[in-house]
C-alpha cells in the first residue's frame, strides 16, 4: 500500500476522514465528490495511506484514474462559472464535460445559447458548439511546448 509513509497532523486526519466519507457517501453527486477529490489531491491528504493519488482512488472507492479526474475537472468548470447565475443550472458531469471544451470567457455565453434550446443538457451544449464551432473553438498553443510546428 504506502510504502512512503508520512504522517499528517491530527488536523489534517480528520479531515480527509471527512472528505472521505464524503466521497463515498456522495459517489452520485458529482460536484461534492470532485470537490473532495480535489482537496483530497491537492493537500496530498491520501499520503499517509497511499503512494498516490490514483493508487487512493483506485484502492479505497474502485474509480479508476481518468473518472476520478474528470470528476475534478467537473468541479473545476463549475467553480469557472460559479459567479454567474447560469452557474445554478449546471448540474451534472456530462454537461461540464461538454462546457469544458470551449474557454473559460465563452462558458457563460455557451449555456445561456444551449438554454435557449431548452432544457440545458449535454446534448443542447454539444449541439451549440457545433452550431458556431468558430466562436467557441478552443485556443490551442501552435505546437507542443507552444512552439511552431515544423512542417512535414
């Protein structure tokens, strides 16, 4: 299991017990479970335990990397967007999914146009980037390591 063993204060063991509990009393509430997931991460709270922060997610709840991941990035589109009353209609994973594949300055305006399609799902999203790819394309470096690319 740990084979870097290290020692969190009393403090700091009550409350990833806390966050802990949190995520599994709340693996159906997203944004409750990425929010401790994500303190859980970026405290390295899981230390004492585990090696890593996958081999934690893995061992104590069976998530695999990538989902534990994506219910980080879905707290973290949320917080993008938190100071906006549209924020309050996001309310599940698969719409930030969807949210967080534009830039942060187009999010807003992205679901207040899925809204007007109705209900603002997944699907009013990706059906509303599709429907101005150029307005919400994502900016993306020229090259890796934001160089230019060499042709080929």
């Amino acid at each position: 299991m740990n084979k870097l063993k290290k020692t969190l204060t009393p403090e700091k063991r009550e409350r990833f017990s806390i966050l802990r509990k949190i995520v599994k009393d709340g693996l159906g509430t997203c944004f409750k479970v990425g929010g401790a997931l994500l303190s859980i991460r970026d405290e390295k709270l899981y230390a004492e335990d585990f090696d890593t922060f996958e081999e934690f997610v893995q061992e104590e709840y069976g998530m695999e990397r990538a989902h534990a991941y994506r219910l980080i990035a879905s707290v973290e589109v949320k917080n993008s967007i938190s100071m906006s009353p549209i924020g309050d209609k996001i309310t599940n994973e698969a719409q930030t999914r969807e949210i967080a594949k534009v830039p942060d300055a187009k999010r807003v305006k992205l679901i207040e146009e899925a809204e007007k399609k109705g209900s603002i799902t997944a699907k009013s999203i990706n059906e509303t980037i599709k429907s101005d790819p150029s307005e919400y394309a994502p900016q993306e470096p020229p090259g890796l390591n934001g160089k230019p690319e060499k042709p080929t």
